[in-house]
C-alpha cells in the first residue's frame, strides 16, 4: 500500500515537472516575435519644432517664411493666435511665431501647428492715464 502510494506521488511530481518545463523555456526568451519588431523605414517621424519672427505670409501659396525656412499650410495644420484659434490671415510679419513641422519626402516643411504672439509692449510703455482735471 505504501509502496502504490509514493509511485503515484512520484509519477505526479514527474507529471507536474514535464507540464511546467515549457512554460518556463517560453518565458526565459527574450525576444519579439518578427510580426511586432518594427523597421526603421516604418517608424512615424515625430515633429520637429521652431520659432523666430514671422518674416512673410503667403495666402495663395499657403505658406510662411519663419527666418529662412518656408513652411507648407495644409488643412490638417492648426493654427493659434496667443491661446485662441485663429485663421493664416491672422499672421503679422514682424511678430513671434512658433510651432512645429514634419519634413516630407519630396524635402517640404509641412507645419502641423502654429501659434502667432503679438509683440508684447515693453516694459514701461503701458497707457498713462491722463491728468484729471
């Protein structure tokens, strides 16, 4: 009787080892299946980001010229005036605009948001009131 009892308890434990063996092989690997590692060619370009003064607006073209560089206006491109939405109208060469860019293919800069600042008065320049009389 003893004897019956510690072979079945021995062909149990066995039974467990054998079960659990893969399970520990499977989890000692370290690699990505081939399906989720991702190549260099399909990794999405993050925006990059600018500012400087806004040297011209170009309507028709739909375009601005920040220093040197001409950024594309696309319909996808969000546009700002200080924190509230405006339109590329709204730009004024002369004043502080940042925001941020993706480059295309072909070598454009497609901008993805921009915020036009009005020049902020100098210190000192606020309104006098004027004398009462």
């Amino acid at each position: 009787m003893k004897k019956s009892i510690l072979r079945f308890s021995a062909l149990g434990l066995l039974a467990l080892a054998v079960a659990g063996a893969p399970i520990q092989l499977s989890a000692q690997t370290n690699e990505k299946p081939a399906a989720v590692k991702k190549q260099p060619a399909e990794r999405k370009q993050g925006t990059i980001p600018f500012r400087g003064k806004l040297k011209a607006v170009d309507k028709t073209a739909k375009t601005i010229t920040v220093g040197e560089r001409t950024f594309q206006i696309t319909s996808d491109t969000k546009i700002f005036k200080g924190d509230k939405p405006a339109l590329l109208e709204d730009g004024v060469a002369g004043e502080s605009v940042t925001g941020g860019y993706k480059k295309a293919e072909d070598g454009k800069l497609i901008a993805t948001r921009i915020t036009f600042s009005p020049n902020a008065e100098p210190k000192g320049a606020s309104k006098k009131e004027a004398p009462k009389q």
